[in-house]
C-alpha cells in the first residue's frame, strides 16, 4: 500500500504542472498576438497579424486541459481517490502549451532566442513539461492498451 500511497501522493503534482502549463500557453499566445500585432516592420506586421486569430485558436486545447484540470483538483480537494484524473489535464495541457511556445517562437523569428525577450526561458522551461512529472509517451503508452484497447507498444 505504500506504493499506492506515493502514487496518489504524485496528483497534487500533475495537477500543479497542468495548471503551470495551463498559464504558460495564454502568456504564449498572448504575446504571440501581441508580437505580430506591434511588429515594427511592415513587412513582419503582413505575415504576422493574419495570423493573429491562429494563435488566439490555440487557446483551445488550454480551455480543455484547464475543465480537466479543475475536475480534477475539485476531486483532489474533497480528499476523494483521483486515479487517473489529474494525468489527462497535464498530458493536454503540456502539449498545448508545447505548440503555443512553439508558435510563439516562431512570430518573434531569431528575437525570440533573445534573453530579453523571456520567450526563451519559458521556451525551455515548457518543454519540461512533456517530460516530468511523467513523460507524455509513458502515459500514452500505458493508457493507450488500458483505455483505447490498443496493442502494446512495450
């Protein structure tokens, strides 16, 4: 039981890095927008602002993860058993905010990589978390034949 224990133990976690990357894709996609909207350049400003309304679309996937999230942290909450709860809202969530960084990176070119700008930071501090608490692929992987009746992959 005391495996079981550690396992539960981990909920609070999923759920906080889930909220993290909940909070993390809005600032993405928000300063994506913002980005392309006041891009100096007229030449950055007419690639760029037509494709304003695609990041603000990204946001979908966030609004998911976060009903998810906040099911989960509800359950989490009242002390009742959270199983399997808080690991879809963080796999949704660390994805979405994945793609937003991704996205975000690519409105602000080479400045992105600069310091300055802390798109990088967060940049790099989003990819952490496809990987921790528990890998995005080890949950696919044992969800996958336990959920969707797929084969194994291992």
């Amino acid at each position: 039981m005391g495996f079981r224990h550690i396992i539960d133990g981990w909920n609070a976690e999923r759920i906080l890095i889930a909220s993290e990357a909940i909070g993390d894709g809005r600032w993405f996609v928000e300063r994506a927008a913002k980005y392309s909207a006041n891009a100096s350049s007229s030449a950055v400003r007419s690639v760029q602002s037509g494709r304003t309304v695609s990041y603000r679309a990204r946001l979908c996937p966030c609004r998911s993860g976060d009903r998810m999230r906040n099911d989960a942290a509800e359950k989490f909450d009242r002390g009742e058993k959270c199983g399997e709860k808080p690991t879809w809202p963080k796999l949704l969530a660390s994805e979405a905010a994945w793609e937003a960084a991704n996205a975000c990176l690519d409105a602000h070119g080479g400045y992105g990589f600069a310091r300055d700008t802390t798109v990088e930071r967060k940049f790099r501090e989003t990819r952490l978390y496809i990987t921790a608490p528990i890998n995005n692929n080890l949950v696919l992987a044992f969800f996958g034949p336990e959920r969707a009746g797929m084969p194994k992959s291992y």
